[in-house]
C-alpha cells in the first residue's frame, strides 16, 4: 500500500526526518509517496480528484491514497500561499485519505497561541505569559 509524505516541492532536499520516515513505510511493506502540498491541483467537477502536477502535467493521480503523514507545508511568501497549502492537505483528506496529524491539529500545534486556546477550550491549564 501506498503510504503518502506530505511536504512541499520547494524544500530542495529530502532531509534526513523525511528519509527515516520512507524507511519506517518501506520496513513494514508499504511504499513511501511523496507528495507535493504545493504542486496538488484539486477538480471539485464530480467528488474531489486530486491530482499532482509535475512540471506541465498532471501526471500522478493521488485521489484513493489510504494514509499519509503530514510533514512540511514548505516556505511561505503569503497568507493566500499558506491558505492554499492547507486546503490542498484538508482536500485530502476529505477524499478519504487518513492523515496521521491531522490538518487541523497541525495548524493548532504549530501555533502557541493557538494551542493555548485549545487548552483553555478543553479545561486544562495553560502556562501565564512571560
């Protein structure tokens, strides 16, 4: 089965954590796939199609990708860039691929304020400000 790593195309270079993680998937018999956060083009025609763009083609079909891990949204020049980025992830998901950190709790874990409110959300104590 495939399993998918998600990140962006313009990290220029598979860092070690990446690796690791396509060994783990490769020693329980599966197939890493790497995954391009930033080169997925989404049809909303009929249901969601997600297809992965590289170089002027759409050529990589990952619409039925079972699972995936979400490692890198890649660098970000702007908000609309992040936005899209994000959906992209969470129109994966929506098309039944299981994420294994979740989009949303991604975000909120990335985000200390973010966090902070969860906690709060939650009952749970959250650190005072320095």
């Amino acid at each position: 089965m495939d399993i998918g790593i998600l990140r962006a195309y313009d990290l220029d270079w598979t860092p070690e954590e990446v690796r690791d993680l396509e060994d783990a998937i490769r020693s329980r018999g599966h197939s890493p796939k790497r995954v391009y956060v930033d080169l997925l083009r989404i049809d909303l025609g009929k249901g969601i199609k997600i297809r992965q763009q590289i170089g002027h083609h759409l050529d990589d079909d990952v619409t039925g990708l079972p699972g995936a891990v979400l490692r890198h949204m890649g660098t970000i020049r702007d908000f609309e860039q992040f936005h899209y980025r994000i959906w992209a992830a969470k129109a994966m998901e929506r098309a039944g691929t299981v994420i294994s950190n979740p989009v949303d709790a991604w975000v909120t874990a990335g985000d200390k304020f973010a966090t902070g409110l969860e906690l709060a959300r939650q009952g749970l104590p959250v650190p005072p400000p320095p």
